[in-house]
C-alpha cells in the first residue's frame, strides 16, 4: 500500500511540473512578438488591407458623392444614422472635405437596426432622389426621433408631395435601393458601422478619428491606387 500511495503521489508530482512547464511555453509563445497579433490601427495607410477590383469597383458605383469631382483620393463610408459614432465622427468628414479639396467622400447606407435605422436611410434616399441629401444628412444624424415635419420644414408643398412619393408610393424604387445597399455592404464584408473604404483599402471598424485623418493624409499624398474607374 505504501509503494502504491507513494507512485500515486509521485505521479501526481510530475503530472503537476508538466502542466507548470506546458503554461510556461504557451505564455512565452504567446507573449512574443511573433506570436501577438498586429495592431488594428496600422500607422502606414498601406499596411491596410486591400480590395481587389471585383469589390472596390462596385463601391464607386452608387451612394451620394460629396467633395471633388476628380478625386485623387476617395473614402467610402457605410453608415447608421443611429450609430452613435457615426454621429460623432461625421465632424470630422466635413473637416476632411474642408482641408483637402481632392477628397471625395461616398455615403452609403447599412442600417443595422432594420426598423428605426431602416426609416433614417429610407428618408435619406428618398432625400437624395429629390437633391437634398446633404441638407437632410446632417439632420438626420443630430435627429432625436424620426419627425418627418421637423426635417422636412423647409420644404415646399410640390416638393414634399414628390417626396411622399417617394416614401410612401407603391410603385417607389426606395426599398429595392436600400436592399442593394444592404447587400453591397455584405459583399465587401461590412460588420458594423461607420466602416470606411479608402483608395481601395479597408479601415477598421471604430477607426479613431485622428488615424482617419492620417490615413487621408497619407492616401492623398501616395494615391497608391487610382481612385476612380
């Protein structure tokens, strides 16, 4: 009984080394630099990751175009009028198309809430069917609620019928638009929002709005890739 217990006891020791020995080599193995992973805010736009043709092509077709007409560089936005970021960085958009006059932004639309976000991009395509997507834009993502009336004030009467044609019409195209947006956001791998696009390059999502700034900076100065097909 005692050489049982004892080889029992011994075992136990040697079971309890290997799994002292086995931590220590994973830790070493996932703390070394081959081993973690690369930073999600690259510093060089250029280490971001590449669209091939087959799917930046098609971000340039469609969306609302703000900025440059001949862009050498081109940032493609998804956005949720709900998103709470979106909101946030929006500032920074309109300071970019400020500082760089070769800058072209392309909004486009992926609700993540397909009821209230749904609606927002719903009145914003309908808005851009009538040319007034840049006076509702900014409207709806400062909007508390949904309130047709309050962004829609300064709208003459013929000019709100043909928008409730727009929203409300049967035959209106609106829904298949946003079911396309929907699912080009899908096909270039869109998660959340806002995700953005730049010179065929995606950033990651929750990009800080300083490291967007570089990253245009950076675009603009390289033009690494034509920007319009």
């Amino acid at each position: 009984m005692k050489a049982e217990r004892l080889q029992l006891i011994f075992s136990g020791i040697l079971a309890g080394c290997a799994l002292i020995i086995t931590g220590a080599v994973l830790y070493r193995l996932l703390a070394s630099p081959e081993a973690q992973s690369p930073p999600p805010f690259p510093e060089d736009f250029e280490a971001l990751p590449a669209l091939p043709d087959s799917l930046w092509e098609p971000l340039l077709q469609g969306g609302h175009r703000v900025g440059a007409t001949e862009p050498r560089a081109i940032l493609v936005e998804f956005l949720d009028y709900r998103c709470a970021y979106c909101r946030q960085i929006h500032s920074t958009l309109e300071a970019l198309l400020e500082a760089y006059p070769d800058l072209q932004i392309i909004y486009r639309h992926y609700p993540l809430n397909l009821s209230r976000s749904a609606a927002a991009a719903r009145i914003a395509l309908c808005a851009d069917a009538q040319g007034w997507f840049e006076r509702l834009h900014p409207r709806l993502l400062t909007a508390q609620k949904l309130d047709i009336e309050s962004l829609l004030y300064d709208r003459t009467a013929s000019e709100r019928a043909a928008f409730d044609s727009c929203l409300y019409g049967r035959d209106s195209p609106v829904d298949s638009l946003l079911l396309q947006e929907i699912a080009l956001a899908r096909r270039v791998g869109v998660t959340g929002t806002p995700t953005f696009f730049l010179n065929g390059r995606r950033v990651p999502v929750g990009v800080p709005a300083s490291r967007l700034r570089d990253y245009v900076r950076q675009a603009l100065q390289r033009e690494s890739r034509p920007a319009q097909h």
